[in-house]
C-alpha cells in the first residue's frame, strides 16, 4: 500500500496524516471544512476536492471523523464509499462501537476490505507515531494493512471485525470513569482540609497515577462531548445492565458547559 487518502483532518487526522507523509506515503486529505485540510498541502499532501476523489485512487482509506453521523455522511452521502476501488481497504479510525462498524460492511463495494482501528493516545502520540492501534478486522485484510498502522504506532490485534472499536469502548470506559473518581477523591481531599498538591503527589503513586497525570496540560486532548459520546456508547452496550460507576460519570459529564474542554475539567 501506497497511497493512503484520510478523511477527517481535524484534532487526530492532521497529525496522523503527516506521520505517514514522514513514513513515506503518499497521503491524499480531505476535509468537510477545507482550510482544516490545507496545511497539509505544504507537507506533500494532495488535497483532494471531494470525499469521493480522495477515496478513488487510494490503496486504503482512513476515516478518522467526530462520530457514526459524520461517517455516514463522508461515506455514504458524500460518496466516498462508491468510489472505493477493488482490492482496496477502508480502515475506520472513528469511534463508533462494534456494530457500527459490522454495519458497513455490507455496504462497501465488492472486493474492498474493512477494518476497524481506533486508537489510544492523542495529538502528541499521533505526531510521534505512539499511538496504541487497537484492530480488528479479518486476518488477511489487517496482514496487507499493518504496515500502514504500524507507522501509527503499535498495534494491538484485536480479533474479528469490531473487536478493536469494541476494546476501545472498555479503554475509554475505564478512563472516563478514572477521571471522574479522581474527581471524588480530591473532592474528599478539601472536605478534610488535605493540600490539593500534597493529595495529587500520594495519589500520584498510585493506582490512578496515570489519571492524575493528565492535570495541568493545556488544549483539549480529549473533549467532554467526545468522552461523552464514547460513555453513551458503552452504556448502551450494557443495556439494563447496573453500572453505576459508569452513569454516574456520565451525570458528571453532561453538567459540564463547555463540551469542547478536556476531560480534566471535571476534576476540580
């Protein structure tokens, strides 16, 4: 695979886009929003004038887009999909859960492959080419294009079809509701008088060590609407089934106003 067309340059795309021109391929973007796909054209990108356009020469075709309404749209009503040629293969980036993606299959021309490779890790990973690759798809399509993804950063087969947007749920999950614990327990740290530092530096070397790192950055390395697009998801998942944890942080996320703010903003 040559010749890689990404749909979708917004907050992940861009960087992704310009760690495979860095990788040495032939990168053709396009975006809803074309100045959002301009600077690329000074990295080597083709800036393509359509969906449809970017998808017709193109060995693969990543879709890196906000959610399954955008997919639908790049894809189906812009035509992208149409134009996908045989013996290609559209890499589906986006998180849309499992049966989303299963759901496309049977929509994509014959002879075009399908995988579902959502990632974990943000601007600075992509940029890098660190980014956790969670796949899944079947063995022969993500042989042809682990490559491709490999120039992303690692990756993690993940089983069949939907196996990786479905891993990326149970990650975003375990996240989201980090965070909001992290929330709760430094709202018990004023509660008792305990130095907001003093708490973060303990809670620091443990168990949501992680988490707590995430404090202080600057940007929105991962927004509450998205992070509460991804809870949604996972929570139907669960159906009926209790997950109080989960739907509390979901309550949590849907009090924030600025839904374009990181994630941290819950955490007070």
């Amino acid at each position: 695979m040559k010749t890689i067309a990404v749909l979708g340059t917004g907050h992940m795309g861009t960087p992704i886009a310009r760690r495979l021109l860095a990788s040495g391929y032939q990168v053709i973007a396009w975006n809803r929003t074309p100045e959002r796909a301009a600077p690329l054209a000074a990295d080597g990108a083709t800036l393509a004038a359509s969906a449809a356009d970017a998808a017709r020469d193109a060995d693969a075709v990543i879709t890196m887009l906000t959610d399954g309404s955008a997919v639908e749209d790049v894809l189906f009503a812009r035509g992208a999909a149409a134009a996908l040629r045989p013996g290609a293969c559209l890499v589906e980036m986006s998180t849309l859960g499992p049966d989303a993606v299963r759901a496309l299959v049977s929509r994509l021309p014959a002879g075009v492959d399908l995988v579902d490779a959502p990632v974990g890790g943000s601007v600075g990973a992509a940029a890098s080419g660190q980014l956790r690759v969670l796949a899944g798809g079947e063995p022969a399509a993500l042989d042809r294009v682990e490559p491709v993804l490999s120039a992303l950063g690692t990756v993690r087969r993940c089983g069949g079809l939907g196996a990786g947007a479905a891993m990326k749920l149970v990650a975003n999950t375990a996240l989201v509701t980090a965070v909001a614990a992290l929330a709760d327990t430094l709202a018990v740290a004023r509660a008792l008088g305990v130095d907001r530092d003093a708490a973060l530096d303990v809670i620091g070397a443990g168990a949501l060590g992680g988490v707590a790192g995430r404090l202080g950055g600057s940007g929105s390395a991962f927004s509450v609407a998205l992070a509460a697009k991804d809870l949604g998801l996972a929570l139907r998942a669960l159906g009926a089934t209790p997950a109080p944890v989960a739907r509390g942080a979901a309550d949590t996320l849907s009090t924030v106003e600025n839904r374009g703010a990181d994630l941290g903003v819950i955490v007070q």
